[in-house]
C-alpha cells in the first residue's frame, strides 16, 4: 500500500518570504524574518524539550519580541499584528499546487501536518486556495508537543488509521524529515533555497531541489 505524502507547511508550502517586507519596515531589515522564524522553532522545540506548551502562536509573538529586544527595537502591539495577521495571507511556493494535484491524481493521500495551531494553518490553506487538495489537516495542538517529537508523528499515524510506516514526511526543515525517519516514518527533503541536510542524521530516499523533483521520485517509487 501506498505511503500517504505527510506535507510541512510553513517554508515548506507557504513563502515566508512574502513577510521580507512586513520585517525590513518594522525592523530595518528583511533577514530579521528568518531570524524570527528561527527563533519561534528554537523555542517551540526548546517547550517540547523542558516538558511545555503554548500554542505556536504564542511562540512565535514572543519571538518577535525577542529578535526585537536584541535589537534594542520598541516592539508594539500594532507591529506585532501587522506581522501575525500577515502570517495568515502568505502564497504558495509557485511549485505547490501542480504537484499536490499530480499526487492526488495518481491516487495518493495527501495530509498537512503543521506546528500551527488549527486556526492559522485552516486560514493559511484557505487564502493559498489547496485547501481542497487534502484529506486532513492535522495540528501539534492535538499532542500539545512540537514536532520533531515522536508524538506528532504517532498522532498523524493513528488519525489516519495507518502504521507510523505508512507515512512520508515531506518538508523544507531537515530536522522535521529526521525527526520523522527515526519515529519510523519514510522522508522527503525540499531543498528550498538555504536548506540542508543534517550530515548526521540519515539521508531521506527522496530528496529534491523543489516539489517536481521530490513528486517525480515519490511517483516512482509509489509506483501507484
């Protein structure tokens, strides 16, 4: 049986880079952005780690404030806001829609599995206009812990009514594919611009520089 195609969705599916100018108005620099969303991963990972949870909304305000305060920046309400809010508008990678299409036609289940909290990532995929291309949106929020933990991935698994090794997480993040790999899951890698491999976890059998490359691999070895 075919695996069902897992997909991350913020970097993954979703151009955080449409933020650049939110962050180099607010902030005098467009590479506060991946600062930010850097900083919003290291401490969701860092709550899963010491044992707690809020929402990755939450996180990623206080992380604002924090790549604010390094820069010794007046953070107000109205900023933070205008950044949220805009969090909920972003497009697609151009990349996106054909593929989850080719993927579907040939007969796959495809799934979104998001840090987000329900809200944000039903309002992300809406705006993006695929929400219609997944069978299930899943949320951390159902396990209140953060991905890479093993939880999300067994969550996914048994919401889907499948072993944790009929899943393929497929993501930008080389962490949430190892992650994923060492809960049993098979991984592909979406090598967007400025992501790598860990060189010490173990090399995904799908690895691609964009989503036709990483559909073409997963169709072949499907075979469906």
């Amino acid at each position: 049986m075919a695996r069902v195609c897992v997909f991350d969705v913020n970097e993954t599916l979703i151009d955080l880079s449409a933020l650049d100018p939110h962050f180099e108005s607010i902030f005098g620099a467009a590479a506060a952005r991946r600062a930010w969303f850097a900083q919003a991963l290291q401490s969701a990972m860092a709550a899963t780690l010491s044992g707690f949870y809020a929402d990755f909304g939450i996180i990623a305000r206080a992380a604002l404030q924090m790549v604010a305060a390094r820069q010794n920046l007046a953070l107000t309400e109205e900023h933070v806001q205008q950044i949220m809010g805009a969090v909920r508008l972003l497009p697609l990678h151009p990349d996106v829609r054909e593929n989850l299409e080719r993927l579907r036609a040939a007969g796959l289940r495809i799934v979104a599995l998001t840090n987000s909290p329900p809200a944000v990532v039903t309002a992300q995929l809406a705006h993006a206009g695929v929400s219609d291309l997944f069978e299930q949106v899943l949320s951390v929020d159902a396990v209140r812990r953060f991905k890479p933990a093993p939880e999300v991935y067994q969550m996914a698994a048994a919401q889907l009514g499948v072993a944790v090794g009929g899943l393929r997480m497929i993501a930008a993040h080389d962490w949430d594919v190892s992650g994923a790999m060492r809960a049993g899951c098979a991984g592909a890698f979406v090598a967007r611009p400025g992501m790598v491999l860990d060189p010490l976890a173990e090399r995904p059998d799908v690895v691609g520089s964009d989503l036709y490359e990483v559909t073409d691999q997963i169709l072949a070895i499907e075979q469906v």
